[in-house]
C-alpha cells in the first residue's frame, strides 16, 4: 500500500452579518484544493440559533464558531448603543 504524501483539506468559511430589517445573513464559502474550485452560497434566518439550526453541523464544531459570531454580530450592536447614550 501506499501512503499519501500530503493530506488535501477543504477550507471552510463561514460569516454572519444582520442586515437592515434584522434578519441574520449567513455566508458560506468551500474551497475544494482537489478539484481547485469554490462554492459560495448564503442563506437568511429570522433568529442566531435558527441560522445556527441550518447550518446543521455537529454541536461540538459549532461551539467556538458560535461563540465567535455570535461576539461579532453583538459589538456593533452594543457600539451603537454607546453612540446613541453618548450623543
């Protein structure tokens, strides 16, 4: 048998932004390295823990991804907020 010499991984990305009338937007980009090609495609979800039901990815690989969008989508909330406090 022969081993192989290198291990080919697809690169995964995921983001989530809200938009205007406060829905979340769910982007997710595939780069598959063997066939040298990507797949882009995004979805809408009325709530965090819907998108995050879509997504349908075992909890333990979810958890610091969750976590890390879930920081990301609540600074700019909370950076209005002490904008509008402040003014």
């Amino acid at each position: 048998m022969t081993a192989r010499a290198t291990a080919v991984r697809n690169d995964y990305r995921c983001s989530i932004d809200r938009n205007q009338s406060g829905k979340y937007c769910v982007r997710i980009q595939v780069h598959y390295r063997r066939h040298a090609w990507t797949l882009g495609t995004f979805f809408l979800a009325s709530s965090f823990d819907r998108a995050m039901k879509k997504l349908e990815v075992p909890a333990f690989v979810l958890g610091p991804m969750r976590r890390g969008l879930a920081e990301s989508v609540e600074m700019p909330r909370e950076f209005s907020r002490s904008t509008a406090v402040g003014s």
